[in-house]
C-alpha cells in the first residue's frame, strides 16, 4: 500500500507541475503566432500544434507504457516537452515561424504524458475504484494550471526583463516546469504498467520487485480498433473523450484572441483561462466518484447539460455589442466543468468497456484521436473568428456536441448502471472471446 501511495503522490506532483508549465503558455501562444505573422487567423495554427503534438506522440508513448513502464513513458513525455518549450523561445527570439511551430508541437508532449498519467493511476488501484483514482490525477492539475496563467503577467514581465519578447516569458516558467515534472517521473517505479493492479493482488505488493506484473498480451491497434468501432459503448466512450477535447479547444484557444480583440488586458485574459483550467479540473474528484457510484453515463449525460450552456453563454456574449467579463468567465468555467465530465465520464467508460488486453491500445488511440480532433478545430479557428467571429466559433462546438448525441443512442441501452452488472462492451455475455483478434 505505501508503494501505491507514494506512486500516486509522484504522479500527483508531476501532474501538477506540467498543469502549470502547460497554462502559463497558453494564454500567449495565439498571440505570440499572431504577432510573428501580423495574421489573426494564424493564432489558431500556434494552438493547433500544440495539440497536434500531443495527438502524434500519445499513441507512442501509450505502446512505449506497454513495453517499458509508465515511468519510461511518462519521463520521455515530460522531457521532449522541457525541449519544446526552449524551441519555442528560440522560434520567438528569432521570429521565425517554423520553428516556434516546431516548439509548439513538442510542447503538446507534456500535454500527452499528463493525459496518460490518469490511466497510469489506474493501473495503481482496483478497477472499481477507477474514476476516482483517475480524477485525483487530473485534478492535481488544478493548482497548477490555476497558477499557470497567473504567471503570464510575471512571465512577461521577466522576458522583458531579460530583453525577450515579453509574451515568450511565460515560457520560461514553461520550460522550467515541465524540466522539474521529468525529474519526478523518472523516479517512479518500474512496476507501473498496465494492467499492474489488476495482475498482481494486493496481498503480494511487498514482495514485487522490478517488472514482475504478468502482463496479458496486448492487443495490435487495427483489431483494437475494429472491436471498439463494433460496439456501441466503447465506441461512444471514445468519441465522448474526442469530442469533448475538440469543443472545449475550438472555443478555449480563440477566446483571448476574442478578448483581445475586444481590448481586454492581458492580466484580464490571465484570469478568464484561469477560472477555465479550474473548472477543467477543479471538480474531477467528483466527477470520478460519480462514475463509480453511479456509471459513467450519469457524469457524460450531465456533461452534455454543461456544454450546451457554456455554448448559451458564449453565444449571448457574442450577440452583445460589448463582451462581458463576467459572461465571458462564467462561459468559460463552465466549458472546463464539461470536458472534465467528458473526460473522466469517457475514460471511465472506456476502461470498463473493453478487456485488459485491449486497454492500453485503446487508451493511447483516443488520447491520439482527442488531440489531433482538438489541432483540427484550432487549425481551423482563427479563420472562423475571422469570418464569422465568436459567434461562429460556439457554433461549431454546438455541432460537435450533436454529433456526440447521436453516438449515444445505441449505446446507453448497454451502459450499466446501479444493479446492473452485465458488461459494457457489447449485448451479449461472451464478448470476451472475440476479443483477441
């Protein structure tokens, strides 16, 4: 038990640590692109890559995990993001795009390796308590990513300081930050692999050492992904993880170029991401109790309420000849509170949904997919607000939201719920055979 404590209490720490490297970037790295390129429908591109990164490397390091341990991946992860974060200083010291693209792209690694740490709390605990082992990973990101934006006005002030651009000096707290989350993940234990908590009883935990879990083999990403597609749970499970990521960032990333826009100060623009990350994180704890209480369709249903009136709110801020501080924050908390139900509503599903063989495969895929969905709505958001303006850009989080829906209604009849104790993957009671394809 006190090894699970303390490989919680690292994961915790460097989920915390990357939260605010991660935030203390974000506010500015629309700016920065648009500032270098003179162009406002650039300032999606910059977020784009970030989130592009995070989707090509999560799949990697989620087969690097199957092989060679969460602290091998997690390690890695954190480590290429310290790289990107110096890229991307260098890319704004020369105000060349590509390579502050480059940079950006590297940081969404950390962005990855944070995502993956939820999964690798799980495999810390038994499976009945996953939505709450999960969610107190991702909400450790709170304080972190709370404080992340807070420093953009002192990052500023310090790039300055040291004759940078004042917007690359949230970067260097970037940098900083996401150096000291690959210190702490390389000091986790080796034992952390999939599936660890579920192949090894509780009662031998003292006598493990090394790699000693017995791991199932794992299952290739085609068949993984033909079993998901072919049933209804795991597949809405994880278009329920992709849409909520690409939602919350078709709105998240365009919203201080909005503010900005409508001469809001930077420290102002601070604060609207930082109520945004705390409501992101702040509440997943319940969130994941709900989940298990309760099934993880009761946290995405409520979801779904959440969204749409976040997307209400941005709408009746976009409609008004002057946007609110307030309409624009309470907007934003509560499209944070929805891609947290989303998230840990989702990944519950899917990890109850689908046998241990095929968990690390599918975890890594919908990680991949929620990510690259995410760079497709921020690739495409500048030039929305462009053309259309905030108004549009709710819009097209109100189609993804429908899109969702419609995924759902084959799917909820096989859900479980209180007193129901079939499994989630498909209608009948021997799926499991058809599993290893």
């Amino acid at each position: 038990m006190k090894t699970r404590t303390r490989a919680q209490a690292k994961l915790i720490t460097a989920q915390l640590l990357s939260g605010a490297g991660i935030a203390s970037g974000y506010a500015v790295g629309g700016l920065l692109a648009e500032e270098i390129t003179g162009k406002t429908s650039m300032a999606g591109i910059a977020q784009m890559s970030v989130i592009l990164g995070a989707g090509l490397i999560a799949y990697p390091l989620a087969v690097l995990a199957g092989k060679a341990g969460r602290r091998t991946a997690l390690t890695l992860g954190f480590g290429i993001g310290t790289i990107g974060a110096t890229v991307v200083l260098l890319g704004v010291a020369l105000q060349f795009l590509p390579l502050f693209m480059l940079g950006m792209m590297l940081c969404g690694s950390a962005t990855a390796s944070g995502l993956q740490a939820r999964y690798a709390a799980v495999d810390l605990v038994d499976p009945a308590n996953a939505g709450r082992a999960m969610s107190l990973v991702v909400w450790a990101t709170t304080v972190g990513s709370v404080l992340g934006p807070s420093f953009t006005a002192p990052g500023a002030h310090l790039g300055a300081a040291l004759g940078m651009n004042e917007l690359a000096g949230p970067y260097l707290i970037s940098m900083t930050a996401f150096g000291l989350a690959t210190l702490v993940a390389s000091t986790l234990t080796k034992k952390i692999k999939p599936g660890a908590a579920e192949a090894v009883p509780e009662s031998t935990e003292s006598a493990e050492s090394g790699d000693s879990a017995v791991e199932p083999p794992t299952m290739k990403l085609g068949p993984a992904l033909r079993f998901a597609s072919a049933r209804p749970v795991p597949l809405f499970a994880m278009i329920t993880i992709i849409a909520g990521q690409m939602m919350m960032t078709n709105v998240m990333v365009m919203t201080p170029v909005h503010m900005d826009h409508q001469e809001f100060s930077l420290g102002a623009i601070g604060i609207v991401v930082s109520v945004h990350i705390a409501g992101m994180y702040a509440l997943s704890p319940v969130f994941g109790w709900v989940a298990d209480r309760f099934g993880p369709g009761t946290v995405i249903a409520s979801g779904v309420v959440v969204f749409a009136t976040a997307i209400t709110l941005g709408v009746i801020d976009a409609a008004a000849e002057v946007s609110s501080m307030v309409l624009l924050s309470t907007a934003l908390i509560f499209l944070g509170v929805g891609w947290s139900m989303f998230l840990i509503g989702g990944s519950a599903l899917l990890t109850a949904s689908v046998p241990q063989h095929a968990k690390v495969t599918l975890q890594g895929a919908s990680d991949a997919a929620m990510n690259l969905g995410g760079a497709l709505m921020a690739g495409m958001a500048g030039t929305v607000l462009q053309a259309g303006g905030f108004l549009w850009i709710n819009m097209m989080a109100t189609i993804v939201l429908l899109i969702a829906l419609a995924f759902s209604i084959r799917a909820v009849p096989l859900m479980r719920w209180p007193g129901r104790e079939q499994p989630l993957g498909s209608a009948d009671s021997t799926a499991e055979a058809s599993y290893a394809d």
